[in-house]
C-alpha cells in the first residue's frame, strides 16, 4: 500500500470539521499534541460501552475482560517499542513517567545502585522540555547531587566536544531528549550512551518527540530507561508510558504507594509485586492504555517507516520554502539530516503570538512561545518561536497554506 | 475579517511607537512580571507625587496585544490619582473578561478601549493584562514606601 495522507485524513473525524467561518483545519500542532484516528476513540468508548470493570481484581468477567485488554495494550506497546512486556509501565504522562524515575531514584537507600548523594551529578541538555529538566533539577536539590549538561550550539545541536568533562565519573544519571520539541534535533545517542556507561550511570531518554514519528526500539538503542506520551502517538490524552530494563526496574524503589503495587502488606510495612506492578499503583487508566494500543496498531499497520519518510519529505519541503522567505529565521537545523518535522522559527518584527493569532485566523494551528524549553529558548536568543509541526496526516497543500499564510502576515502587520 | 477587531489600527500604532518605554532610574517602586505561558516580560517602574502618579515607565519584550496594551496604559494612567487608575484599571479588567459582549467606556478607558476586541481571544487577555497587573502591583509598593 502506498502511503496516501489524504486517505489517512479521512480516518481522523476532527479533520471533517472547519475553522474560524469555514475554513479548511491546517493542523501543524502535532508537537503539542496528535489528533486521533477514529480506531483510538472507539477503542475507548468500547472499554467504557462493554467492558468496564477494575483490572487484577473482582472475580467476574468484565473485571476478565478488563484484565485481558490492559494486558494486551501492555503487549501491543512493548511490541511497539521493542520491549519485554512486564518492562512497559503505564504511566498518566510522559511528565509522570519522568518524576517516576526521579523521585524513585530520590527513594533509593544508600547501597542501591540508583542512591544518588552530594558529589554524584546529574547530567541534562540544555535543549530540554521543563518535563526532562525541572524533576531533575529538584532531585539535585533533594540529594545534594549537582546538575550539568551539555550546552547547545548555534545549529541547534549537541556540543559534544566535551562530553568527558561533562559525563564524569560522579555522573549517576544522564537524562536527555531523543528529538527536540522546539528544533527538531535528533540527538546523537550512541556516544553519550558509552560513555554513560563506562561510567556507570543510566541513560534516561525522552523519547516524546521520536516514539510518534519514527522506528524506536529500545533495545537496538541502549538506553536504559525511555518515556513517551500516548496523546503525541494519535493516544488519548491520560496515558504515558515509562520503560526500564527489567534488571534495573526489580532494583529501582517505587514512587507511588497503594493498591496494586504490593505483594504484602502488614499495619507496619509492605513488600512490593514485581515490574511492572510495582510502579503501577491504583486503578490504572484501562480506557486509555486500550486506545494507546490502538493507536500504536493504527501506526503499525501504515507503517512507522512509512510516517517517517513522509515526515522527512513535508520537513524538506517546508523547510525549503521556508528558506526563500526574507526575515525568517529557522531556530534549529535547516536541513533534513538527523531532524524530524518539528520547524521552529521567528519572522522579522512579527512577534509569534501575533503571526499565531494571524495563522489562526486562516484555519492554520501552530504552537507559538517558548514551547516548554525556556532555557534553550535563551540559549538560542530568542523570547519566543513559531513551531509547525508535522505528522503522518500533513500534506504538501498543508506546508502550501502556512508559506501562504507567513507571507498574509507580514502584509496584515506591514499595513 | 473578525481578526481586524482585534489588531485596531491603534494596537499597532503603539507596538510601533510605545509610550514610556524608557526606565526611569528613580522609581518609588519597580518590577518585574512575565507571562509564563508565552514567555512576554515587562518591567515596570511607578513614581509618585502624593496621591498622583508622576510616572509610569517600562521596558519589555511581548507581543502586540502585551506591548500595546502597556503603553495604552501608561498614557493612560500618568497624572491620575492612584484612587482614580484604581478604578480605570477595575473597567479595563471587567472589559478584559465580558468575552466580546462589551464595548468599554470610552470616556474612561479612551484608546484603551480598542482593546476589547482581545476578550473573544481567551488566550490573549493575559497579554493584554500583563501591563496593567505590573502597574497594579507597583502601585502598591510604591504606595507603601511612601507611608513608610
């Protein structure tokens, strides 16, 4: 099958309606979050509709049926991901899944591997969403551990040049985005990976802005831990998921305490069941675990490969008009090599929220401010950006109407 | 286009040429507010002369809607009472928050009322705010040194 996104489109209910007086949806926010296909929302509707019960427990059949379809969404993720089943944790957010890891890690008594203490040091990018930088920052202040990071260069990329003096002996932890949100920058992972590792510290990937739009398997990658929404991978909104090598989940403390995660418990203490249970405390959210697994179907049958050649086609495309347009400014790289379809941008005088209200008013949806990533917004000298991001249901007439709708502004604000 | 209620000729007039965006080293009272959603700063300095504002000045980075509105404000405000921009800035936020259903009394609120057109834009009112709400918190403070 050839990958078609018009076709696609007509999988997607939302795009049957229109904006601001009739016009057609130009959907270029997927970076903040995907719209979804209809297979998603009846997958969560059907749970409610016919199967709802409270899984792992009650001795009837909704609770059976409840049971079988979270467990089997645990499955179709970790499939997704290439992961063992019992490493996938449902978590309410990718947000969550990283305070998970860190506020475990902060729970850690002296002798586990992952006690952190003063003199250990947390490493970080500078290019990082506040979800990937704010637990860590308040988990150096709760331990005493200091926090570093690589710096970002002009390009929009990693410096690497001083990745011995930046990962070092005292590293514990080096936690970092997989794909920009705000550049599109896909990092470089293997020689931060080694070098984590010759030190002994774990590698935690935010793995957000890559999971949605292109093949990830953790374990061709290495890392150690992973993290990605289901609302980015065409999920619902509520679900996220957090992995870990399994060796390493049976060694890292829980975060949230309660039903479900235990194997005893007495008035006075309480053992905990196994990964993945054991970081699963609480009713989980059933509904959603079942759209994400339709979602990750939904894609899988298209085809991640499929999404991400079409991705990488629109991104060059726009990236290419986007060139021809005097006074604007691509914040990140300007070529297709190691970069997603996430295209930042300032233009002239035009302040983003103004060309986003603008834009809005052509039907055309773009994220506009600081995206979550302040500090690289500083680093890289602007207050604000522009974002159009890409995904599967884009087109070409799509990028065709924000070129259009760049050059409207500046004659709607030049008047 | 309905976009045109929003961005008056006016808004423009003053992101293009702002009022008192120049900081005054002798302020009774200066300071700094931000827009954590979108990142747009002000900071913002207030003099006074008893009960009547000598001085309202600033400096800052934001959008049109931000930018302008700061400078409405300020052309606004100077030579005031505190008692009277008290009561403007009350119009200006109940304009701020009718949602489209009210034109704003001119007499009051004068080139401020362009702005109403920002209250059928929910995720704008914070950008139009910004200003005034740095003014309100300034004008306390330098209130409150003067009593001191």
């Amino acid at each position: 099958m050839s990958f078609d996104p018009v076709a696609i489109r007509r999988d997607f209910p939302i795009f049957d309606r229109t904006i601001r007086d009739g016009k057609r949806l130009v959907y270029l926010d997927s970076g903040a979050t995907s719209q979804k296909p209809q297979v998603v929302i009846d997958a969560e509707v059907d749970f409610y509709r016919l199967h709802n019960a409270a899984v792992h427990r009650g001795a009837h059949q909704l609770a059976e049926e409840a049971t079988d379809i979270y467990e089997g969404a645990r499955q179709s993720v970790a499939a997704f991901i290439g992961a063992d089943i019992d490493e996938v944790i449902f978590t309410k957010s990718a947000t969550e899944s990283l305070n998970l890891i860190s506020y475990a890690m902060g729970n850690a008594p002296t002798g586990n591997r992952f006690h952190l203490k003063a003199g250990d040091a947390i490493v970080v990018t500078e290019m990082e969403h506040h979800a990937n930088l704010i637990p860590w920052q308040q988990l150096a202040a709760r331990t005493g551990a200091s926090l570093s990071w690589f710096e970002v260069t002009p390009e929009g990329r990693l410096d690497l040049s001083k990745i011995d003096s930046v990962i070092t002996e005292k590293t514990k932890v080096v936690a970092l985005t997989h794909q920009s949100n705000v550049l599109g920058t896909i990092n470089p992972l293997e020689a931060i990976i080694a070098r984590a590792h010759e030190v002994g510290a774990v590698i935690v990937l935010d793995a957000c802005q890559s999971v949605p739009h292109m093949a990830v398997d953790v374990k061709d990658l290495g890392v150690d831990f992973l993290t990605f929404s289901g609302h980015k991978v065409l999920g619902p909104t509520g679900v996220g998921i957090f992995w870990g090598r399994s060796e390493l989940l049976a060694e890292l403390p829980p975060f949230l305490t309660g039903g479900s995660m235990i194997e005893t418990v007495t008035m006075t203490g309480a053992t905990w069941a196994p990964a993945p249970r054991k970081f699963e405390a609480g009713v989980p959210n059933m509904a959603q675990a079942a759209g994400l697994a339709a979602a990750v179907k939904y894609i899988s049958n298209i085809g991640i490969e499929n999404v991400h050649a079409h991705e990488v086609l629109l991104t060059k495309y726009l990236l290419e008009k986007m060139s021809e347009i005097e006074a604007l400014r691509i914040v990140g790289p300007t070529n297709t090599d190691s970069r997603g379809g996430s295209i930042s941008f300032t233009f002239g005088d035009i302040h983003p929220h103004d060309l986003g209200q603008f834009l809005d008013s052509q039907g055309i949806a773009v994220r506009t401010g600081h995206h979550c990533a302040w500090p690289l917004n500083r680093k890289m000298g602007v207050p604000a950006t522009t974002r159009a991001s890409l995904y599967l249901y884009n087109t070409l007439e799509d990028c065709d109407a924000l070129i259009a709708g760049i050059n409207d502004a500046q004659k709607y604000f030049g008047r | 286009m309905q976009l045109d209620n929003l961005y008056q000729e006016v808004i423009l007039d003053h992101y293009k040429n702002p009022q008192n965006k120049e900081l005054a080293s002798d302020n009774d009272a200066q300071v700094h507010h931000v827009n954590p959603s979108c990142g747009d700063e002000v900071t913002l300095g207030v003099k006074l002369d008893g009960e009547k504002i000598a001085s309202i000045n600033w400096d800052g980075v934001g959008c049109s809607i931000s930018q302008a509105s700061t400078s409405i404000m300020t052309d606004l405000l100077i030579g005031k009472t505190l008692t009277e921009a008290s009561e403007i800035s009350e119009k200006f936020l109940h304009l701020m928050q009718s949602k489209g259903s009210e034109e704003g009394d001119a007499d009051a609120l004068e080139d401020a009322v362009a702005l109403a057109g920002v209250s059928k834009y929910p995720a704008r009112i914070k950008c139009a705010l910004l200003g005034w709400m740095a003014f309100k918190d300034a004008s306390v403070q330098a209130h409150s040194a003067k009593e001191n």
